[in-house]
C-alpha cells in the first residue's frame, strides 16, 4: 500500500530528480507543497512558482501552493547563520503541520538535492518539525541527482534561478545584474495573480 508523502517543493528544477526518484519506488503516493517566503522579490516567487506548476503538469501530479514572500524578516535577521537556520525552520514546520492535518505519512523536501543547501541542518529541521507534528520525515539526500535534475529542467523549459532566495542572497550574487535585468523584463501573468488571490493565495 502507498504512503501518501507530501514534497515540500523549493522550486521547479530541484523538483525534477527527487520526483523522479520518489516515483521509481513505488511507494509513494505524491502530492507536490509550494510554500516558500524566502523567496524575495515578488516576481522571483512568481517565477519560480510558474516553475513549480509547470512540473506539477509534466510529472501529473496534484500541487498545493501556500502564500508568498517575507522580505522583511529575512533581511532583519541579515547576514548570519541564524537566517538558513530560520529559513528552513519555518519551511519545514508549515509543511509537517500541513501534511499531519491532511493525513499525509511522510514529508521531505527538494531542498535536499542541492549541493548548496546545509544537508544536516535541513535534516535536523524536518525530525524536530516531524516528532512535533507525529509525522514521519524522509531525511533523504538526493544529491547525486543534481545535474541530472538541472538537465531535465532544462528539456523541460523550466526557469533556472541565479541565487538561493532571499534579498541578502540575491544581493550576494555573482548574476545581480543579470537577474535585476530579467526581473525588470518579468510581468507576473495576470491570470495566475488573479487565480492566487481569488483563492486568498498571495504574495504580500
């Protein structure tokens, strides 16, 4: 029998291998959590949330999207460790506490395909986040698949992102204006703004 696991989904090319590897099991029933407010400015959450549906589509398989981005505390909690930390605490709490309430088995994330995410603090998070939800964690590392899973964002037409998330990230990057460039370019698509908010879904 299935168990019904919730993935917490970063973004559309993260997504791409663990699905991958989560669907050759056999074991999961998946269902695809977009909730993300690290992700800053406004467009960038938009254009990775285009992302994520567009995956959702290819792989067929159901998504659920929950409100947008926080500037403000990511930036007042500025250039320390305590800010990842929070960053995926928060993350991953609302995803235990989601997956428990809609009688979910097991949780993980996508986060833990890149190379450039703290694997050991994102396991950490999750078995707290698990033992306080009385949920179980996949604490899986799905590195191997990282190029191969950016491969297939490719073939898949998926927008490919230049920083982490958050305004400090993307103030750090080596593609600042490159990115600064592309969001100026970027209009958020009427009809999905419009779908979001109608749904009480939005990115303040």
């Amino acid at each position: 029998m299935s168990q019904k696991m919730l993935l917490h989904l970063c973004c559309g090319p993260c997504g791409e291998y663990p699905i991958e590897l989560l669907k050759s099991l056999e074991k999961y029933d998946l269902t695809l959590y977009f909730y993300n407010p690290n992700i800053q400015p406004e467009k960038e959450w938009y254009r990775r949330l285009e992302g994520a549906l567009r995956l959702a589509d290819i792989r067929k398989l159901p998504i659920i999207v929950e409100e947008g981005c926080d500037p403000k505390t990511w930036c007042d909690l500025g250039r320390t460790p305590e800010r990842c930390v929070y960053c995926y605490d928060t993350r991953l709490a609302r995803v235990a506490e989601y997956a428990s309430n809609s009688d979910f088995d097991i949780f993980t994330t996508s986060l833990l395909v890149s190379p450039y995410q703290n694997k050991q603090l994102i396991h950490h998070s999750g078995r707290i986040q698990a033992e306080k939800n009385n949920i179980e964690f996949m604490a899986a590392d799905f590195t191997d698949g990282f190029r191969k899973g950016q491969q297939m964002a490719r073939e898949d037409g998926l927008y490919r992102q230049k920083y982490c998330g958050c305004m400090i990230s993307l103030e750090d990057s080596d593609f600042l204006s490159k990115i600064e460039k592309q969001h100026t370019a970027y209009s958020i698509p009427d009809e999905l703004s419009a779908t979001l908010k109608e749904k009480r879904i939005l990115c303040l």
